[in-house]
C-alpha cells in the first residue's frame, strides 16, 4: 500500500494533562496557569496550546509529565505557535491543509512519528500521493484496483519500492492474505501457524509460487527449509518432485539436478542411497571409493561428474605407475641384497 504518514498530534494530548491532579484545595488557585481556580478551569487553560509553555514549565516543575514527554512537547512548541492552532483539533485541521502540510511532517519527523524514510519521501513528493492524494486519502485511493499500476509506478519512482516488490504487488494487488497490508504485516499474518496454510494457498493462486511448490510446502507443514528438506528426503519420488520446485523457482538449474541424478545413481546402486541426503552420499562416496578395487571407477564417476577432469586422471595414474615401478625396484634391490654370499667369519 502507498503509505503516506499524517502526522499524529496525539503526543500532544499529553500536554493537555490535569495539572490540578495532584493538587489540593489549598493549592488554588494556581497562579503559573492563569490563576485557574479548579481542576476543571485549569484543564480548559491547558487544552489552549496558545498557554502550551506555560502549562509545560509548570508540569516540569511539579513533575507532572514524564520526561520523554515532556521533550517532545517542548519540540512541538514553536511549530504550534507558527501554525497557530490553539487545540489538538485545531491543529489536525490546519494540518490537513496543502500549505501546512509539510510544517506538520517535519513536526512529526522531530517527534519521531514519521521514519526517516517516510520524510524523505514526503519532502520529496510534497506530501502527495499519486493522483494528488494525501495523508489517508492515499490508502482508499490506492486500494481502487483500478488505480494500481498508477500508485505502483509512483511507488517505484519515489524509492518506496522496488521493482521486485512492484511485480509482487501487481500480481496480488496492495492486500494480501487475510488482507493485509505491507511486507510486514503480512510476514507477522503468516507467521501464525493458524494463517499457514490460508497464505501458502494465497501465494499460489496469485502465482508467486507454483501449485506444485504449494502441496509440497503444505504437506511438509511448514516453510520452514529444514522441514521442507526432511520431506523431500522421505522417499525417491517426493524428492524428484522437489528438484522440479527448485528448478521452476529457480533455486537450481537443470544441469545441477542431472548432476544430482547421477550421483544418486551411483549411491543407489552401491549403497542404497537413492535421495540427496548430504551426509548418506558422502558417507557412501567415502567407504566405497576408499577400496583399492574400486578407485577406477570412482575415478570414472567424477569425471562423469564434472568433479574431477580426464588430465586429473592422467596425471594421478602416472604417478602411481611412478610409485609402483619405484616400489618394485626398491624390493628388487632388496631380494638382491639378501641372495648375496655372507662373508665367512
């Protein structure tokens, strides 16, 4: 959803406080608030932002508001003053004017209800929406299907999404399951194992993933890639369905799956390991090719594999020819030795 920040005056709701709660009856009148004489004159007097100093150096004074309050309402003093507003109402309406508008955002931004990102954006744009929207307008206007690719683009061009994010939202629209609004919102809706299945769902008939990926993941029971693995690992033909996943999400080419498909026979056949669990394939790799009658066609299997080139073999063959000619001259030399005649004593 395009999401252009109003700013909030409810902050300053706090400055409209009862100074008179922790007063007595003794304490009346109080002179620093314009010798209002009971707890209800002296919140009418406070509810005047034209007497918002005041009312604050008086709350500081008598510890009536908490700090960080306080700071923030000494923040927003000047820029009440400017605008001229002399209630939370009041500032509200004159916040929704164009000519005011952007004197609002900074506030918010001092204040900390508008982010950094949004400022920007606001300063940017002049606080404007697509098809001039503002403020909350933006959301009802942007929720019209008919103005989608409108507020995408706009979205796109001012740095509020990217374009990876732009094609997602053409495909489902500025709502997702559950109606949700933003990655968020929507990551912190499907997060909840009751939305799980509702969101895997949604996400296929969107097509931001394949039927296919769809049943896997709901069958598995969760997004999660550990569980998603141990499913596929649970039998040959689950796991060739899996490998089609990946491949239409990108996640692996097909080269790699064949690639995979070899090693798996090779497995298979020497040691029962028919799916791509990593530690079963290097353990059977491991005890099988460690026997001398079966180097030759370990060799042969990583060649095949694109693990090991045929100049590898080349050079690994030769020098063991080396070795065993070296090893056999050596125990020739020995025999040799020993059938010599030993000198008599």
């Amino acid at each position: 959803m395009i999401k252009i920040i109003a700013v909030s005056l409810l902050t300053l709701a706090s400055i409209a406080f009862f100074p008179g709660s922790r007063a007595t009856a003794a304490d009346y009148p109080i002179v620093e608030l314009g010798n209002c004489r009971d707890e209800q004159s002296c919140k009418i007097y406070c509810d005047d932002f034209s007497h918002l100093d005041e009312c604050l150096d008086y709350a500081e004074a008598n510890n009536l508001m908490d700090p960080e309050e306080l700071r923030q309402a000494r923040i927003a003093s000047p820029y009440i003053q400017e605008l001229g507003c002399n209630s939370k109402t009041s500032c509200q309406k004159i916040c929704s004017q164009d000519e005011n508008l952007m004197k609002c955002v900074e506030l918010g931004y001092k204040l900390g209800e508008v982010s950094e990102e949004d400022y920007k954006i606001m300063r940017q744009t002049g606080g404007k929406g697509p098809g001039g929207c503002k403020l909350d307008a933006c959301r009802t206007y942007c929720d019209d299907e008919s103005h989608l690719e409108e507020c995408v683009d706009f979205a796109v061009k001012t740095g509020m999404m990217s374009a990876t994010e732009a094609e997602t939202v053409r495909k489902t629209g500025f709502h997702g399951p559950g109606n949700c609004s933003g990655k968020s919102e929507c990551d912190q809706y499907c997060q909840k194992e009751e939305n799980f299945r509702e969101c895997v769902s949604f996400g296929a008939s969107r097509g931001l993933i394949s039927q296919e990926t769809a049943e896997i993941v709901i069958t598995a029971g969760s997004t999660d890639r550990s569980a998603v693995e141990r499913y596929c690992n649970s039998s040959p033909e689950i796991f060739k369905k899996c490998r089609r996943m990946l491949v239409s999400q990108g996640e692996m080419t097909q080269a790699e799956v064949d690639r995979e498909n070899t090693v798996l026979q090779f497995t298979g056949q020497h040691c029962g390991v028919t799916v791509f669990d990593q530690t079963a394939v290097m353990n059977c790799l491991k005890n099988f090719c460690s026997q001398d009658a079966n180097i030759e066609e370990c060799w042969q299997f990583d060649i095949s594999t694109g693990q090991k080139t045929q100049a590898d073999y080349d050079a690994w063959l030769n020098q063991r020819r080396e070795m065993e000619a070296r090893a056999k001259e050596e125990a020739e030399s020995a025999d040799q030795s020993g059938n010599q005649p030993q000198p008599t004593p």
